[in-house]
C-alpha cells in the first residue's frame, strides 16, 4: 500500500522513488513488524493474564514443564498481526505470490488458533492431535498459485514465428524451428 502512495509522490519528488527498492521495503517491514509487536506485545500479554488464557501442564510430564503452567498462550496471535500488518503495509500487493505467501501464514495461524482453542477452552491439555496438525499444515502449504493452463497461454507457447519467412511454425525436438505442414 505505501509502494504505492510513493509512486504516486515520486511523479512530484523523484527522492520517493527509493520505496521502489525491494530491499528497503523488505527492511522497513521487519522494523514496522517488531515495532507493531513491541507496542501491542505488553499489552497483549497483560490483557492474557487478566482472562487467566494460561499454559496447562499435564501432570505426567517432566517436572520441570510444572513451571510453565499459567503462562500465557496465543502468541502467535501478536506475530501473525505484526507479520500481516507489515506485508500489508510495504509488500507489492499486485504480487499473487504475495498473497499466497499470507494465505498460507494465515492458515497456519488458524491451525495455531485452533490447537489453543482445544486447549484453553475445551481442556485438553494436548490440543489439536498430531495427525489432524500435520493434515492441515499439509493442506495449507499446498496452497500455490496454479500455471495458467488456459488454451490460448498454451497455444502462444507452442507457436512462434520463423524470423527467415514470418510464418507460423513449431520448434522441433533439437529447438531449431521447422515449418508447419498441418
């Protein structure tokens, strides 16, 4: 979003034109992102330990895991806000890759989320099981942007043009262009 508004003012101050650089945007953007967690995080956590949202410990557990009871859980949530915040913020959202990339931390946020929710509030101190965790992680780092197979992309790859005669043709198996017959 703010690639944008700097283009927009590079057309009146070409010094905008250095939010153009991927590599700055990619640095503004873990600053913007620890910013974020830095400011909401303390809030965040006391907010966590007044609704008493707290680590469970099972008993039959190492003894030295006893001591993590009552620490606050949901964590996740604070990074996954500054991670997003930040992308939305300084990422090219014209880039689908872009949007894949926070589908897929989305989802895994949700996985995150629900395997807190079953612990927190249904009580059970494992949470989400192994195998439903590793099936929906599974499911949401599938997540990619499709080839375009439509039948004119698919076409246009096939055909190109003989620079001797200007006509259509095909590349044979050796990559040297033939005329087509049919």
């Amino acid at each position: 979003m703010l690639r944008h508004v700097a283009a927009w003012l590079a057309e009146y101050y070409s010094g905008f034109n250095v939010f153009g650089y991927l590599t700055l945007r990619a640095i503004l953007a873990a600053l913007t992102a620890l910013a974020i967690s830095l400011l909401v995080g303390p809030a965040m956590i006391r907010k966590l330990a007044e609704y008493q949202v707290g680590q469970r410990v099972r008993l039959d557990g190492p003894q030295s895991h006893l001591s993590k009871a009552g620490t606050p859980t949901m964590g996740g949530a604070l990074i996954l806000a500054a991670i997003v915040a930040a992308t939305l913020l300084w990422a090219d959202l014209a880039n689908r890759f872009v949007w894949v990339v926070l589908l897929v931390t989305a989802g895994f946020g949700l996985i995150g989320f629900w395997d807190d929710y079953l612990k927190l509030v249904v009580g059970d101190s494992r949470g989400l099981i192994a195998r439903y965790k590793y099936f929906w992680q599974s499911v949401a780092a599938s997540a990619r942007p499709s080839r375009s197979t439509s039948r004119r992309s698919r076409r246009r790859r096939r055909r190109c043009t003989c620079p001797c005669s200007r006509t259509s043709c095909c590349r044979s198996a050796s990559g040297s262009c033939r005329s087509r017959t049919s």
